[in-house]
C-alpha cells in the first residue's frame, strides 16, 4: 500500500513475548503493530475513532486473524490510544511511510 493508503476498523492489544513474523521479538513498550499485508517497517498512523487519539506505530507482525479486525497494536501503542481497558477499539488507519 503506498503512502496515504487507510481503512478502518477495529482494533486489539497485546503483549507477548514471542517473535513476531518479521523475525524480531515482541516488545510490548516499543510503538508497534500487526497486520495482514502491510509490509514490514511501514509506518502507519493509528486514530481512536472513540477519544480522537493518535499514534505512529510500525508494522512488524502478521495479524490480527479475528473477523473486522484490521489491526493488533503492542501495549504502549494502546496506552497512547486510551484502550487498555477496553481490550479493543474501533480506529481509522493511514500509511505516512
């Protein structure tokens, strides 16, 4: 997907301590997210359709692999979009680079 490409819909956390698909490990506290085909080291704006917060993560798994999830974003990332407690989020993504 080139620059500016974007979708929306829902999102999850996680936090495991296992490689991801591009072959590095899983840091919880780095900005960094799965997703079905962008490539590895994308980087994408994330939006909280809820609360309007943001962050840039980097594409560095594969996933999510649940039905009108479009994203899995690590721990930090979450906190920054204010849905740790709530597990998920509905969001709006754009490809910056």
């Amino acid at each position: 997907m080139p620059a500016g490409a974007a979708g929306c819909g829902g999102a999850s956390w996680y936090a495991l301590g296992s490689k991801t698909a591009s072959g590095e490990r899983m840091n919880a506290g780095k900005l960094t997210a799965a997703h079905r085909s962008l490539r590895f080291g994308t980087k994408v704006k994330v939006t909280n359709r809820r609360n309007g917060r943001s962050v840039i993560v980097r594409i560095n798994d594969r996933g999510p692999f649940v039905r009108g999830r479009v994203l899995d974003v690590s721990r930090a990332a979450a906190s920054n979009l204010g849905m740790i407690s709530s597990g998920t989020a509905k969001v709006c993504y754009e490809v910056i680079g």
